[in-house]
C-alpha cells in the first residue's frame, strides 16, 4: 500500500471513530467541526480512549452532549452582529476583513481569509453552513469563522445563509469536571512579603499528584471609589494553569473560588489572566476557547458583565458588576 493510500485509510478510520462517538449527528457537523477541529494532521495511531475524551471535552465545552441530537438546519438563517453573544461579537469584530486572528495563532489565517473572501466575491453567500449554539447570552459561533468574517466584510448590514444551530445546556451539564472542583480552604489573613500587593483572600488547594495551586485575590487600584479586584493563580509556584493534564477540573475549582469571593467581597471589578499556552497535542486556540465559554456561562450566574481583551500569549478578562 502507498504511504498516501495508507495515510488516507487512517484518516478515514479516526472519522469514523469520531462519527461513533456521536452516531446520531449529521454529517457534516461531525466532519466540519469535531474531526477537522480535532486536527485531521494528528497522529492517528494515537490511543482510542485519548481521541474520545478530546472529543468530549469539546461536545461538553460547548454544552451540548454525545447522547442526544440537538443539530437544526436551518437553510435561510438571518446573520446579523447583534444575534450574537458578547465574546462571539467582540472576536468577529476584532477579526473584521480578516486583517488579525487577535494573538490566537490560527493557523493558515490569512490565505483562509483570501480563499473565502475570492469564493464570496464570485458565488454570493457560502452554501456551506456555519455551525452555531443559542444560549441565553446570544448565538455562539463554533465553526465557519473564515466565511462568516468574510460574509459581513462584503454585506455589513447581515446576510442570509444556512447554519447547523443546537441549543446549549445549563452550565450544570456542561461536563462532569465542572461538577467535581478540588477541595480547597480559605486564609484571608496571609502575608507574601515577596508580592507587590499584599493578597486580601487566598484559597489553597492540595492537588492529587502531591502538587499546589493558590488562588489569590487581591486590590490593584481603585477606580471612582471602587477597590480593583484582581485573581491569580498558581499551580507550584507557576502562574496560570500548565502541563498536568487536568485543567478543566482546576479551572473549574478557580472558578468555584472565585464565586466564593464574590459573596464574601462583592467586588464592583474582578480581573484575571488567562495563558494561551496548551498542553502537547492540543489546538493552540484550545484553551482561549475552553475559558472564553465558561467565564461567559459564569459571569451572568454571578451578576457580572464581561470584557475580555486579547494579549500576545494571554487573555484578560474583567467582570463588572450589573447594576
């Protein structure tokens, strides 16, 4: 057999582990979304069981699950910026005409930009759908970026085209990490004499490979009379959350923390940073996308509005508190 042939028989076997994941979704969101958004490059040979928890961590990341068929086409979507949600939005525009992928190392972005920008130009709207879910804060685009950018660089005022649409789940169902933080305990009297801020609460947590994490919480400034809250946390002594293969249950133990906070410290701002960089085989927009969802899906629970603003290799978010 031809090292193509053989490379395609591969190919074609990974797709077809991935469909049995999902069996009852259609087609094309299985193959537009979950197998090249995988990586349909990656190495194929690699563990079955590696593959499924991908994929599942993307099915639950976007709050949707494996057991049912949420997926509606619908053929004359109406596009418009305002249909959707505040960090979908703030990325469609940050990316307009295709001039900036925003610091999230897309790769190929710009020919990707130019081919759909020469397809629209001649053919009109794209047939190929977008992939979207509805939730309560508005429409979240998963998949077709590159067209829609290009669709409201040439009609501006919305367009009409199809789209794969599901409704996402309650945070609760979002995955089964997200109900199992870590333990953690509270010293609101802690002195670091080598921080620049002395931290006001601090939350520490022993993790299950005999490591560390600290979530600290701190005033940077006040802003019209208000105290500046900002969050950061460490995992050994590293900033942020790195390499240890379980991140979305310490994120979702930070999150916990910092609902906490806010109870005991109705802070009018919060502020943390989040670091781009993932672990070996994951997608360089992986974990940028992993939080954007769920500071989002938390914020609102909490009483906050978001802003979120893209760094090099990190993300900032800033919550205010909804009056």
């Amino acid at each position: 057999m031809r090292a193509n042939e053989f490379l395609l028989e591969l190919r074609d076997r990974m797709y077809q582990y991935i469909r049995s994941i999902v069996p009852t979704w259609p087609e094309y969101v299985v193959q537009d979304w979950l197998y090249k958004g995988r990586g349909k490059n990656k190495n194929y040979t690699t563990d079955s069981r590696a593959v499924k928890d991908e994929i599942i961590e993307m099915i639950t990341d976007a709050g949707l699950s494996t057991n049912t068929n949420p997926w509606q086409l619908v053929p004359n979507m109406k596009f418009t910026m305002d249909m959707f949600q505040p960090l979908t939005k703030q990325k469609l525009i940050g990316r307009a005409g295709g001039t900036s992928d925003l610091g999230m190392g897309i790769p190929k972005d710009k020919e990707r930009h130019a081919t759909q920008a020469a397809l629209i130009q001649k053919g009109g709207v794209s047939k190929e759908p977008a992939i979207l879910i509805k939730t309560p804060q508005g429409y979240e685009l998963l998949e077709g970026w590159h067209r829609t950018i290009q669709h409201f660089a040439k009609y501006p005022n919305g367009y009409v085209g199809p789209a794969y649409v599901a409704v996402a789940q309650s945070p609760q169902g979002v995955t089964e990490a997200f109900d199992q933080p870590y333990a953690f305990r509270w010293d609101n009297n802690h002195d670091d004499p080598g921080a620049d801020q002395d931290p006001k609460y601090d939350a520490y947590v022993k993790l299950p490979d005999g490591g560390h994490l600290e979530i600290n919480f701190y005033t940077d400034s006040t802003v019209d009379g208000n105290e500046d809250w900002v969050v950061e946390f460490w995992r050994d002594r590293s900033l942020g959350i790195t390499g240890a293969g379980d991140q979305q249950r310490v994120f979702a133990t930070v999150l916990t923390a910092i609902g906490q906070f806010i109870e005991m410290a109705e802070p009018e701002t919060l502020r943390f940073t989040a670091d781009k960089d993932v672990e070996p085989g994951q997608k360089p927009m992986s974990r940028s996308n992993l939080y954007d969802r769920l500071v989002q899906r938390y914020a609102q629970a909490w009483g906050y509005r978001l802003d979120r603003s893209d760094m090099a290799d990190t993300t900032v978010y800033l919550l205010h508190r909804i009056r």
